[in-house]
C-alpha cells in the first residue's frame, strides 16, 4: 500500500498546476484542488498500481474540473458543453467567462440555442430529444445539424492573412540588413501582438515564420529558425497547437547534443490575453524526449514566462513598470517585467516601420535586457538583445564589457548591459 500522506505531498506541485491551468479563478482552483485531495483520500483503496499514483490523482482533478465547469456552463446559461471548458479554461489572468460562446449563442435562434441545449449540455440522444419536443426523429436530426452548422459559423476563428502568416517563408540575408533606429515624441500606440515570447511565430493554424540571429559587431548570421504550425494538438486536456522548429547552427545550449540542424516541437496555446507554451519534445541521443508544464523548474525555467507560466499578455499597451530615458532604464520592484518603453521609427532594409519599443527586464532571462520593436500589424520588427555585463562570467571568466568593448551599453537601474545579438524575422523581407 502506497504512503498516501507521502504520495500527496510529492504529486502536490503537479496537482497544483494541473488545475491551475485549467481554471482560471484562483479560490475555485484551490477549492478544486482540495475536493480532489478528499476524494483521493476517500478513495485510496481503490488504487491498485502505487506507481500510477499521479496519473490517478490528476484523474480524479480532471473530473473535479469537468464537474465544476458543468456547473459553470449551467450557471451562465452556456449549453454548448463540449466548448464551455475551452473557452472558459484561459489562464489566470483570462478574459471574461462566458463572452465567446454567450454571444454567439445570442445570435441564434430559440429552436437551435433549444436543441444545442438538449443535445449538448443534458446529453440526450437525439430519439429522447424527439420524444421530449414531439418532433419526427428526421427533424430533430436536421435541426440539430443544422444548428451545430450555424453555431460553428457564427463563433469567431480568427484566420491568417497575408500580413500575419501563412505564406511562404522567405530567405534570411547572412549580413543582417543596416538599420536605424529613432526615438519620437510621439504616445506608444497599443497593439494586440500574438507571438510566441522569444520565438516570433504566432501559434495558430496555417502560421509560418523563419527568423535568424545575427551576432556584433559582426552581424553575421549565426542560427537560422524555421517554423511551423502543423496542427491541433493537446497537453493534459489543454488545447494547443503543434509547432515544429527546424534550427540550423543552433547556439550551444540548444543544439540537443551537438545536433546541427535540431527539429524539435512545442505545443502553444493563444487565448484572449495570453500567449504560453504547454510543451516541449526533442530527440536527444536516440531518445525522444518530452516536457511539459506538469513538470516544475526542469519546463518553467527553459520554456515558461510569466507568473505560474501564465505565458506573455497580447494585449499590449504601457504600464510604466519600465521607464526609458536614452539609455538609462528603471523598473519597478516587480518580478515580472514586460512594458513598452517608447515609440521608434524603425528603418531597415530600405523600409521604414512605425513601431512602439517593448523591453522585457530579467523576465524571459535572467540577467538578460531585450529591446522588441513592434509593429502596428502586432509584428516583431527587430529584437535586440542585452547582457548584464556579469551574466554568464563564471564560464567565459570575462565581462561582457571586456569580451565586446565596441558593442552598444544601456543600464538598468545602474547596472551595465552590453549588446549581443539581434534577431529579424521574415516578416520584413
């Protein structure tokens, strides 16, 4: 017999995240959290392999989070069972919960908001629905149809378009193209950007994007990324999408084992607010290796953003946790620090963009500065990265400041950060 106490307190992270991610309020998610705890507790004897401890904890939580967002749906009036928990499931910060499948359902007729009803949330076979409305079975089976139909239509799937993806990937110059970048006076505009932190491609079907980095002062190429949405995909009941990276002369770190080039895959999800990565998988020595979310430090510290990896907000627009003079930064006292800091005219490649200037401090790196200039397209323009002139020296045994004398220097509540590399996608080729 498995020590329960034991078993609990090693899952509990687990659990914590599990839920967690699938509910958004956070005294639901602890109430969620402690009914699976009593029921694991209550039910314990029926647990035949010890080994499967975890697996039949978080069983018991998915059941606990389908109850709960039974009772939701019911609560707000949204029959359409089988959508509820994906729209209601947005992360900690999500949008309103009921707002996508309420307002479509308001665009519907009484007949077809009825049968959805039925058919959906009370899980009536359609010869009961008939019995229950006194209709032929061959009616209800063409209204039903016919309502799924004009609900599937009605309810908003955004597409790409040419500005935003779908298209051919273009090719990446080996030099990275001059570029200037000038400050205005002008108010930062708010732009939604649906990028993946870090990795430029927005996770939605039919999504392509290729990006390279370019080392100074040389400014010569040195990895090359190319993306792609492939498909749906699903990390402990989360809905996401697949993305597959193919990386060619990948820095040391990301190389897989000196690998050149590395494929690997990661599952995303894009809500209302957020942008987040699930999952991770690459073939490492023969061995296809997975991560995700559930899996602590060894998912959040490589892959995660953002408080309980909530991921990186879409809608963008200045919080004044970051404030830009020149070249002088100062934060806030916050652990989390993305804000826009100004409105730049960007010119590169013979083409002038009119972008705001989004700074992350520490966030997404620790010890790492970058500066991304965003388009009114919500498009990663030119993405700049920046050292603190300590960080990594315990390896190299230099200073940044030493090991690139030359390259450009900001500070950030006093502190020196030297220039490393920029990154340009082909969005702007």
């Amino acid at each position: 017999m498995v020590d329960f106490a034991e078993a609990l307190a090693d899952c509990m992270p687990a659990l914590e995240r599990f839920v967690k991610f699938r509910v958004s309020d956070r005294f639901d998610a602890e109430d969620i959290i402690q009914d699976t705890c009593v029921a694991a507790l209550r039910a314990q004897e029926s647990l035949r392999d010890t080994l499967a401890f975890k697996a039949w904890l978080l069983r018991i939580a998915r059941n606990k989070c389908t109850d709960y967002y039974r009772a939701k749906a019911k609560m707000l009036e949204m029959p359409i069972e089988e959508l509820s928990e994906r729209v209601l499931t947005t992360g900690i910060h999500g949008r309103k919960e009921n707002t996508l499948v309420s307002d479509t359902l308001e665009k519907l007729g009484d007949k077809e908001k009825q049968i959805l009803y039925l058919y959906y949330f009370k899980e009536l076979p359609q010869d009961q629905i008939a019995a229950r409305l006194g209709l032929p079975i061959g009616t209800v089976k063409s209204r039903l149809h016919y309502a799924k139909k004009k609900f599937k239509d009605l309810y908003p799937h955004p597409h790409p378009t040419e500005e935003t993806g779908g298209e051919n990937m273009k090719k990446l110059p080996d030099i990275i193209p001059d570029y200037s970048i000038k400050w205005t006076d002008e108010k930062p505009f708010s732009v939604r950007s649906e990028e993946i932190m870090g990795w430029f491609i927005v996770p939605r079907l039919g999504e392509k994007c290729a990006w390279a980095m370019y080392d100074f002062p040389e400014k010569r190429r040195t990895e090359l990324c190319e993306m792609e949405v492939i498909g749906r995909a699903e990390v402990h009941g989360i809905e996401g999408v697949e993305i597959r990276s193919i990386e060619t002369d990948p820095m040391e770190c990301n190389s897989a084992g000196g690998q050149n080039p590395v494929e690997r895959h990661l599952i995303a999800q894009l809500t209302d607010t957020h942008c987040r990565l699930l999952a991770h998988s690459v073939t490492e020595g023969g061995v296809r290796r997975y991560s995700t979310f559930l899996d602590g430090d060894s998912f959040l510290d490589n892959w995660g953003f953002g408080e309980d990896n909530c991921g990186n907000e879409v809608e963008l627009s200045p919080k004044g946790d970051i404030v830009r003079e020149g070249s002088e930064i100062r934060t806030a006292d916050k652990e989390f620090l993305l804000d826009i800091v100004g409105r730049c005219t960007v010119k590169i490649g013979g083409k002038s963009y009119d972008t705001i200037c989004v700074m992350d401090c520490s966030t997404y790196i620790n010890g790492a500065a970058s500066e991304q200039f965003i388009d009114r397209n919500g498009r990663t323009i030119l993405w700049r990265r920046f050292n603190r002139d300590d960080w990594g020296c315990e390896t190299s045994g230099k200073l940044w400041t030493e090991r690139l004398p030359d390259n450009e220097r900001i500070t950030v509540n006093g502190n020196t950060y030297v220039h490393w590399y920029d990154c340009i996608t082909d969005y702007i080729m």
